[in-house]
C-alpha cells in the first residue's frame, strides 16, 4: 500500500553482500506503508499487533530454491511496511528445472504478513487480476507459477503461516521520480481509464465482500480517527468532510456505474519511461494491486486526480486528469458533480491516517513531510467546492482545445 497518503515507515534496509553482478537499472519502489486494515471480521487492525514476518535471507534464498528452482545470485531486500520484499537475480549458470523462460531484470519475493497471510482469496484475486491484465496489454508484475502449480503458497515460517510469492520485475523510473508536464498528468488521466476498462471483463468471488479502511466506501470510519488531528479547525472540516461525502457522495452510489478499480493510482505505483527518439516521457506500466476493489468508477478517477493534484501541487492538476480520463471513458454529469467531495475525502483519508501512523510512531516525521500541501488542497477545495469543479472543467477544456498536448 509517497505522497500524503502514508507509505513506508521502515529504515532502508542493507544490501547483503553476494551480489556478483550489475543490479537492474531500476529497484522497485517501496510499497507503501498500509495503514489500519479491517480483517475479516470488519474490526481495526490493533496498534502494535505482531505481524511482520520474521525472516532472514538465507531461508529466502531457500525459499527460492525450493519454491522456484532459482539460485540465488543477487539479493536486497526492499524496504516494505508489514511485509518483507526482496529484489533477486538468478544465476542462470546453474539450470533452474522450474523456470525455463528467465527474467533477465530479476524478481520480487514477497514474504506477505500474517494478517494479509489470512486473506488467501483477496491474495488470489490480486494474482488473477495481473495474469488478466497483462493479456489485455497493461504492462504490471507478472506472477511466477511455484512448484505446486500455484500462484503463490502457504509457508510456515518462524511458526507462523505466511503467504510467498513471486513476482517478475518490471525495469523503469517512478512517476515522482520525474519533471512532470501537463501531458504527463493528461496521461495519468488516460492511462486509468484505460485499465478500469481493461477490467470490465475480470471476475473474482474475493471482491464481492472484500473491505478496507483505504476504499472510499469507507470513509464514515475515519470519525474513528479525527481525535489525531489536534488543530480545531482542521478536525471540524475533516468532520464537515464526512458528513457532506455521507450526505452527497453515499447516499447514491446506486446511481454509478461500477467495476473493479486499481484505489491507489499514485506516483509511487506509476512506471515510466523514456522511449528511443523521444523528449517526453510516456507512462508504461502500473505496479500494487493490494488497494483494488468493486468500486464506482468515479471513485478511482477522484483517487487519481487527488494525488496527481498532490505531485503538481495545484488545484487545476486535476483538469489535466480529468481531460486524459474522459478521452477514453465520458464522466457523467452526475459524476462529475460530486468529484470536489471524492478528492476531499481521498484528501482527509490520507491526512488523518497518516496523523494516526504517526501517533504510533512519532519519531517518523517521514509521515507528515507531504501533509502541508495535503491541508493547502483540501482548505482550498472546502473553502469554495463548487468552484473546485469549475478549475477542473475549465482546465480540461482548455487543455483539449491545445493543438499540441
């Protein structure tokens, strides 16, 4: 599970010294820091609970020969919240009797953390999903069939059930690595509809019940949390928030269309690239799919616009989005009179989550380095909503009316 919504709060890890060639041109990017989770049950994750695995990289090398016949020639682990993530390569000296088809930019081990561990259909649906995404042309993580057949499996480790799979890496540069253009943004915009599409014909039994605090849907919960947020006013708009999203947004969800979104189309799950020939890098490739869900589409179009927003650090970012989304899918009107409440509560899901991250951890001032422009947004947006959707179409008209984008 960057930006104002929270990511990883662990210390980089040490490289362990066996590497014996040149790494990949580009690591993975840290997972972001997944914030209270609801588990089965529909109850918060309790503060403090013990889930991350323990495991050393000897036992992931033999996970890796066991599992997938690869011997180890390169590894770092990466940094990673809940979960332990490790970049190999393989040493193709030595016949690997699993893989025969090698991928020459290495792999992702992921050891998952129990409580995730648990959730072995949503894990299933993650893995199922990439597999059909890929045969649709979307370029993301291909999962690596293990020795049993499967996707990934059930380990016990430190005598503790863990899940282990593993995922092809994909080389390039971060999103938020970049200068960002307006084209870029417009991309952004086009590139999400064009998976939301690419989904339609996707099914999962997983996703018929499957919750979690970070889906717009469950907005309502963060009153759980506002007691964090120790500025007065800033609490009281959160709460305003809320209840217009409540009154405005939940209420009528009946009334759109619906599908399975990615929920975290950031700039830290955005891979880019430069082509041959070419001063303008295009987005290639998306990464994470721990946040998808059923959703209406409007939700991951406000997700989208709400952290691009973020990156460009001004409100007409949003446009920009919103002109690239409706070149592929036409948002209804109905729609569209309801993002300012979507990217605000997007906006105070990752401001008070992140506070209470924080409260539990308070020397990770990691946490708080993107909250300032977090609150700029959103007292911008709730000063005068209505005026939020006109920046936005004016924006995207005047962008679409450019000979040149």
């Amino acid at each position: 599970m960057s930006e104002v919504k929270p990511n990883n709060s662990e210390p980089q890890s040490k490289e362990v010294p066996v590497e014996k060639k040149e790494e990949p041109a580009s690591e993975p990017q840290p997972e972001k820091q997944p914030l209270p989770s609801l588990d089965a049950s529909g109850q918060v994750l309790k503060p403090g609970a013990k889930i991350r695995p323990e495991v050393t990289t000897l036992e992931v090398e033999k996970l890796a020969q066991r599992l997938y016949g690869i011997t180890v020639f390169t590894i770092k682990e990466l940094v990673s919240y809940d979960d332990r993530n490790f970049l190999i390569t393989e040493d193709t000296n030595i016949k690997n009797p699993l893989i025969t088809d090698n991928c020459p930019d290495g792999y992702v081990l992921k050891v998952l953390n129990t409580h995730d561990s648990k959730k072995q259909d949503f894990i299933d649906a993650q893995s199922q999903l990439m597999v059909h995404m890929r045969s649709q042309g979307i370029l993301c993580p291909k999962p690596v069939i293990n020795v049993y057949g499967k996707l990934y499996s059930i380990e016990i480790i430190n005598n503790e059930k863990h899940i282990v799979r593993l995922l092809e890496f994909i080389p390039g540069q971060m999103f938020h690595e970049i200068p960002h253009t307006k084209n870029l943004f417009y991309q952004a915009g086009e590139y999400i509809a064009k998976f939301d599409n690419a989904l339609k014909g996707f099914k999962h039994d997983a996703y018929d019940n499957h919750k979690t605090l970070w889906m717009l849907e469950s907005v309502p919960r963060l009153k759980e949390f506002v007691y964090v947020i120790k500025d007065p006013a800033r609490a009281e708009m959160v709460e305003q928030v809320i209840e217009a999203f409540e009154t405005h947004v939940l209420s009528q969800t009946d009334k759109f269309e619906k599908g399975i979104i990615h929920g975290d189309f950031n700039e830290q799950n955005i891979i880019v690239n430069k082509p041959k020939g070419r001063n303008e890098y295009i987005i290639s490739g998306i990464l994470d799919f721990g946040d998808t869900s059923y959703s209406p589409l409007v939700f991951e179009l406000a997700i989208a616009m709400t952290y691009m927003i973020l990156q460009g650090k001004d409100l007409s970012v949003g446009g920009l989005v919103l002109a690239g989304y409706n070149s592929v899918r036409l948002v209804p009107e109905k729609e569209q009179a309801i993002l300012m409440y979507c990217v605000a509560a997007r906006l105070c899901q990752s401001l008070v989550l992140g506070a209470y991250t924080h409260s539990l951890d308070p020397e990770n001032d990691y946490l708080l380095i993107t909250q300032k422009v977090g609150w700029e947004i959103l007292e911008k947006i709730w000063a005068d909503f209505n005026r939020a959707n006109e920046i936005w179409k004016e924006t995207a008209d005047d962008y679409l009316k450019q000979s040149i984008k």
